[in-house]
C-alpha cells in the first residue's frame, strides 16, 4: 500500500513541475506598457540592399537590448483609395517603461545602427505611447 502511494505521489510531482514550465513558457515575464512606431523614408536612388541591410540591423537591436519586449516591422501599404503612403518602412516596439525607451535611446547598439543608416533615409518619424489596457 505504501508503495503504491509513493508511485502516485511521484505521479503527482512529475504532471506537477510539468505543468510548472508549461505555465512560465507561455506566461509573459514583462507586460508591456509602452509602444514606439518608427517610420522611415528612403532617400531616392537607395538601392534594395541598403534597405534590407536597415531592416536586419534594426530587427537584431530587439535581441540586444533587452529592454525591448516585443518588435515587429514590415514595408509599408498603399493606404485607402490606393493613396501610397509617405514613409517606406516601419518598425513597431514595445517596452515596459519611459526609462526603458530612454535606455534604448542611450544605448550603443542602437546609436551604431543609426550612424550606419542616417545616409539613406530621407526623413524619420518616431512616436511613442502608452498601450491601452
């Protein structure tokens, strides 16, 4: 009988870690509060690979600065009525907090990426806001 018991008790234990890392795998660690849409225009005459050189740059910033949760980018859509839109590509971040966006600012990775890729863009557009919950 004792033994039996003990065979359930570890039973228990094993669904129970496991359902521990199945909870800590799928739960966010961060919640993301803040969020910044950067828009880019290229100047006329960059070429193809000039852009998707700024797009792998921008897209490895997410995993070296750990501020930043969550980035996604993409090219830009004509808008409604086919009217083409004044930037060409976009990146959207989240982050947990003003000081996070500022640490971004700050950070070296980031001021590198924007020395590499200041020549080809033509204007820059940058906010940031609060994520409504």
């Amino acid at each position: 009988m004792k033994r039996k018991s003990f065979g359930y008790g570890l039973i228990l234990l094993f669904f129970g870690v496991f359902g521990l890392v199945i909870y800590g795998a799928y739960s966010p660690a961060r919640k993301a509060q803040k969020q910044r849409i950067v828009c880019f225009k290229f100047k006329e005459g960059t070429k193809n690979e000039a852009i998707e050189q700024h797009m792998r740059e921008f897209a490895a910033l997410k995993h070296e600065i750990p501020q930043i949760i969550s980035y996604t980018s993409g090219k830009t859509l004509s808008g409604d009525g086919g009217v083409s839109s004044e930037y060409d590509v976009m990146h959207y971040l989240t982050f947990q907090s003003e000081a996070d966006i500022e640490t971004f600012n700050k950070n070296e990775k980031q001021r590198q990426f924007l020395k590499n890729n200041r020549g080809s863009w033509e204007k820059v557009f940058i906010i940031n806001s609060d994520i409504r919950q």
